[in-house]
C-alpha cells in the first residue's frame, strides 16, 4: 500500500487583506528598493524602506539566549545593558523530553528577543546528531528525528507566540563544522527523507516558523541556502513555506544561481570587509541589480522574495504594536532553571549513591576545572551574556549554606594539550581522602574565542573535536580521586558523549548536564540532594568508543574536504547500534530516577494503517518523580531493511509516589512507514509489527504484535 504525502497548508501566509496589502507595497517600490530589502547591510540588519515605512529587520543569535550586541559591524558593544537569561542548550532541553519546556524555553527567548528590538531570533538549530564530535552538537537536540520534531515544534510556537519570528538552521546537513563552508553532503533519498528531513519539516509546517536558514555546506552538488531541490521543490513546494530563507552568514557565493535556487535574504558580513564594509558588493546587492535590469532575472523572482520578506514583518509585528517583551527576570530565570531540572541525566546510580543527605553527608570535595567555570559565553554565536551563572560550586554552596563543608580543587586545566597535571592530581586526592563524598565535574567545554581554535574549543562553532577522549588528563585525574574515595561523582558537562570507558565501571555516580544555563549549578545541585528527581533522558546515544559510532564505522567523516558520503545510511545513532547490535555505554533514551516504575501490559487497537496504545505506567518508589515513557515501533518483516526499532511516541509523566496514570499513544501511518526511494514515496508495508514500550531504547519493559 502507497501513501503519498498530502500537500501542506501554508503556515505562513498572512491573512488576505495583508497579502494585498504587500501586494501595494511591492508596487510601490522602485528596484534599488527592493534589491536593498534582500541583502545585509549591517552584521544583523538588512535595509529597510524609509520612504514606505519599511523598517530594517533586526535579526539576533540564538538559540538559547540574546547574544550581545554586536554593533553594527560586529563591533563587540560592551556599553548597553545586554545581559540575557541564558537558558540551556539545545542539547539539554532536548533532554526533558518535554515538548512544553520546549514552548518554555522558545517564550523566554521570544519576549527577550522583542524586548531588545529584534524581529528575528536565530534559532533553533536543529541538525542530526551524526557523529559525536561535531562541534555544534550542544546547540542541537538529538540523533532521533522524531524527538526532534516534537522539541522545535513547542520551542517555535513559543518564540512566536511572542511576537517576533524564529529561524530554523541549518536546513539542511550541516552536521559537522569541520570544511563546514563547502563540503558537499551525499546521502540517499531515504536518509534523507527518514532521518535528516522530518525535523525541519514539523518546524514548518507544525511549527509555522517564519524564517528558515540554509546552511553553508552543500548538498548534491548545490550550495544547500540555493539548492533547487532542497529549497523550490521541498521547502517551498512539498511543504507550502511562505516565509523566508535567509543564508548563514556568508552562504551565498553566487548571484544568479543564488536568486534562482530560492535564497530570499543575504546575509553575512565578512570579517575581510571589515572595518568599512561595503554592502554594494554583496551577491544581492549591485550585481543582482544589474541582472534585473539586463533582463537575465525576471523582476518577479526579486518581488517574491521581498514579498516573503514583507510577510514576516507583518508577521511579526513590524507595522503595528507589538506586545512587549520582559528582559532577565527572575521568572526567566526560573524557566532556565526549571528545564535544568528536567534535563540533567542520570547515567549511572550504582548502591543508590544519589542522592546525598544532608544528614549524613558533612563534607563534599568539589573536583575540576569544569565546576568553577561559567559558559555562558562559551561556544560561538550562540553566546550568552547574563547576569549571573550558578556555576556547580556556587550550586552546591547556596544549597547547603554552612550545613556542609565543601571544598574545591581544580583537578585539571582547561588549555590547548594540557596532559595530566600530578600536582593537581595530588590536591584532589587528598581533597577527596578527606570527604565524605567527591564530586568531579568534567566532561568537554566550550572555547571563548571560535574565530581560532583557541586553547580550550570543543563544543564550539567552527571546529569539531578531534577525538572523543577526556581532555585535560580527565581520565587519569577520575580513576585517581575514585581511588581515593570510593564515593565519587562524576558530573559531565558537554554537547554528546565523551569516552569514559577507562573508569565508568568504578564510578558510582554518573551525570550528564550539557551546558545547563545560568541555573544550572542549582539544578545540578538540587539533583545531587534529591530536592529534585531527575527525569532527563540521553537524546544520542553514548558510544563506547568514536570508532563504534555509524558515521565512523560505515560512513564517512569528515570526508576528503570535498564530499562526505553518509554510507550509514539511515542507521544513524540507535538505529545503528540496536541493528547491529553494537553495545553502548549507555543506550539513547536512557536516565535514571529515584524511584522506580512499573509498566502495564499495554492495550492496542488497530484499525487500517494506525494503532491506538493505552498503557499504565505506576511510580512504585516513595518519591514523586518524572517518567518519560517511550515507544518505539518494529517492523517484523520488510522489502527494505529497517532497523530494529524507531521512536515513534512518547509522553513525560509526572507520578506522586504511589500514583499510577493511564496514558495512549495514537500512532497513525507515519509510524509504520518506510521511505521507499524507487518508489519515491512512504510506504505502508501490511505486516506484522511490534509495539514495544520502554523506558530507553534498550530498556523495553512491555510490548504488543500486531498486524496491520
Ligand atoms: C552561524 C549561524 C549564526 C550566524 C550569525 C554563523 O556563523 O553558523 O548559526 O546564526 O553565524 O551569527
């Protein structure tokens, strides 16, 4: 049985009094008019028209927090006030597994954007996980396309909502920074369509985000901000988007084929124009012009980019009173922290190690370099200045006040081939002799400067990591204080796993916390204390080591600087590791809590292509806590081979110790379908297929067979 794909409704088109209303402005507009509207002339800004009351749009990074100012000429502006709550990454909201922190994250973002006067929100990025060492991973959510779908959907109706429109990057495979500007990304249709697609399209057409920005690298053979196939036919025609495709910041690289291949807005200024840059020269600036006029460009393809340039000023507010927008406040603050919460992991809790009792616990050693140090700023574009940063340190004190006595030592150094230091070493062993718990905080960190690989860069734009090993000396320096105290923590900050199989079978405790936001040495330390139960769930698979992840095993990277072949194919992440049956550290999916859950035996009722799932899922410990319940669907027998399971639901419940809920899964043809591409379409294959249901993909407590 086929199924096509039903064409989209337009998300964003505005209504048919404000079409017509673009309409007259077009008309009014003189060429050199339009031709401005649809470059940069500013680092942020691009032209607006005085004369007709057009302003400027006013776009900012993103996406977890209003980068500072930059001037107009990137000119770093320490004057004004531009400290923004900084919320955690991509990588950690995504692990709530919680759509509504999604909504949450986007509204702080939104009305913080409008509060600083911009139209535009870079974000969010939404890239496959495809090899741990992409150096914007902790920008991104997940290896899943699934889970990324449910996340951006919330996160863009949140900044929305708000007034001020989002723009969803890179569109499309952009999944690594290394020859980030020019490598050429091949992939099969399927992958494309099963893996790296799905996401951006439930941003558009669920989310209705407004701006969509192409990515540097291309794709096919075509830069991808003006690939034909990805933008005209996908885009804008499978999907219906109204709005507007912006490049990256120096994307476009071409006049003509650029205008034809469906690039709306130019920008970038380039750092070599600096410090008087001269927008005339840009692609769509003089050049595009003169095209116009010499008859090679229809004058009609610059009015329909102006024409979804217009939409999202009306969309957002640019010719009528926006609501306002709050700037730092301690309920942003509060959302920051509340998704810490519920995104920090709990990998491993061996004897129940966790949480700590303020009863009986008097003395924490505080290890590494990473548990006194702020990120905010950390990463690339996506910085964040703000207010303050609970650092773990700064966590732990406020919470135990004079109750215990913490310590700190630093453990390692942050610097370019810094190796094991033995006198750090030496200090955090006698430091953890002497307590009666030891907490390291390591893992990767972000770098300062990304314009070069400074000393410190791994999860940073521009740059991926060159291994997965611990940094630093980590390694030697965890063994070494597990030694010492046999109650030890580890706490690991990062964008995606790290190597820990040197000392992971002797820690107790293990915690994964991405880059938390300004709150998160409060979450982590809520967590630690059992103030909060952790609910996060890991949304990439931990490999064990590089070599066993699918991109380095089957597929290529980072290819020979010219083209990456993605051989793995579909098999990304989970799908890989079930498949081949490659054992990982620790399973996608995977989190631990405090209290425990027990599973029903689930009820299914199937009616043509699409299943009905009820299930019960009861807290059994004494504690309140967060389940997030998943279901993954297997295809028993199929023309095409198919992995072993994939995410097709899931849902976060919040239980009182005790308290059991009912919940249902309705799973329609898309959970079933594969993309066949000689067919070139999903195919519902009838077959037997089971429904298992689990708390990570490797956990699975209960499953149904039915047939469809
Ligand atoms: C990044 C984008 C960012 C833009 C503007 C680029 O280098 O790839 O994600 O939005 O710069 O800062």
């Amino acid at each position: 049985m086929g199924t096509n794909l039903l064409p989209v409704s337009a998300q964003q088109t505005t209504d048919p009094a404000t079409e017509s209303k673009i309409e007259s402005l077009i008309k009014k507009m003189t060429l050199e008019e339009k031709i401005g509207m649809i470059h940069g002339n500013s680092s942020f800004t691009s032209t607006g028209v005085a004369r007709l009351g057009i302003p400027e749009l006013m776009t900012s990074d993103g996406p977890h927090g209003v980068r500072p100012e930059h001037g107009r000429d990137w000119v770093l502006d320490n004057k004004g006030d531009d400290s923004s709550t900084y919320l955690p990454v991509g990588i950690t909201l995504a692990s709530t597994w919680n759509p509504e922190m999604g909504y949450a994250s986007g509204s702080v973002l939104g009305s913080e954007a409008n509060y600083r006067g911009k139209d535009v929100i870079l974000g969010p990025g939404i890239n496959i996980m495809r090899t741990p060492l992409n150096g914007r991973n902790f920008e991104y959510m997940s290896e899943d396309p699934y889970l990324i779908s449910k996340m951006v959907v919330g996160y863009i109706k949140g900044v929305q909502d708000q007034g001020v429109s989002a723009s969803l990057k890179h569109y499309m495979g952009n999944n690594q920074e290394i020859n980030r500007s020019g490598i050429n990304v091949e992939m099969s249709e399927r992958a494309l369509r099963e893996i790296y697609l799905p996401g951006f399209k439930a941003a558009v057409v669920e989310g209705g985000v407004n701006t969509v920005m192409g990515s540097y690298n291309r794709f096919r053979g075509e830069y991808c901000t003006y690939n034909d196939y990805l933008i005209n036919k996908i885009l804008k025609g499978e999907w219906g988007f109204q709005g507007l495709v912006m490049s990256d910041w120096g994307a476009i690289h071409s006049t003509k084929e650029a205008l034809l291949g469906g690039a709306d807005l130019e920008m970038g200024t380039d750092l070599e124009m600096l410090p008087n840059p001269d927008y005339s020269k840009f692609f769509f600036a003089d050049a595009a012009l003169r095209m116009v006029r010499g008859g090679e460009i229809a004058e009609s393809v610059i009015d329909d980019k102006v024409r979804r340039i217009l939409r999202v000023m009306y969309k957002t507010h640019m010719f009528d009173k926006r609501p306002s927008g709050t700037y730092a406040t301690k309920e942003h603050a509060d959302v920051a922290r509340k998704i810490a919460e519920e995104g920090i992991i709990l990998l491993k809790n061996k004897g129940n190690v966790l949480p700590l009792d303020k009863k009986t616990i008097k003395t924490i050693a505080v290890i590494g370099a990473n548990g006194n140090r702020t990120n905010g700023m950390g990463g690339g574009s996506s910085q964040v200045r703000t207010k303050y940063e609970i650092t773990p340190l700064k966590g732990l004190q406020n919470l135990c006040g004079n109750s215990v006595g913490i310590t700190y030592e630093q453990g390692y150094t942050i610097a370019r081939n810094a190796q094991a230091d033995p006198k750090l070493i030496q200090q955090a062993v006698d430091a953890a002799k002497k307590a009666d718990v030891a907490i390291v905080v390591g893992g990767w960190t972000h770098g300062y400067d990304y314009s070069v690989w400074s000393d410190n860069a791994y999860d940073t734009e521009g740059f991926d990591k060159p291994d997965m090993n611990m940094p630093f000396g980590q390694d030697e320096l965890i063994r070494a204080v597990i030694k010492a105290n046999p109650n030890t923590i580890v706490v690991l900050y990062g964008g995606g796993p790290i190597d820990i199989d040197t000392w992971v079978n002797e820690a107790k405790g293990i915690l994964q916390v991405g880059y938390p936001g300004m709150e998160g040495g409060t979450a982590l330390a809520e967590i630690l204390f059992g103030v909060v139960n952790p609910s996060g769930k890991l949304t990439v698979t931990f490999p064990k080591h590089l070599e066993d992840s699918p991109a380095h095993k089957l597929g290529e990277y980072p290819g020979d600087s010219i083209n990456v072949h993605y051989n793995e194919d579909i098999f990304v992440g989970y799908r890989y590791f079930d498949t081949y049956k490659v054992e990982p550290q620790f399973a996608f999916g995977h989190g631990l809590s405090y209290t425990s859950f027990k599973y029903s035996k689930p009820v299914v009722v199937t009616s043509t292509g699409s299943a009905s799932v009820k299930i019960s899922v009861q807290n059994t410990g004494t504690r309140q806590g967060a389940e997030v319940v998943q279901l993954y669907v297997r295809d028993l027998k199929s023309s095409l081979k198919r992995p072993v399971k994939e995410l097709k639901a899931f849902n976060k419940v919040f239980l009182n110790a005790g308290e059991s809920k009912e919940i249902e899964f309705n799973l329609d043809k898309s959970a079933f379908s594969y993309y066949d591409d000689k067919q070139n379409q999903w195919v519902l294959e009838p077959g037997k297929f089971d429904i298992l249901i689990g708390s990570s993909s490797s956990d699975i407590r209960t499953k149904n067979r039915i047939k469809l």
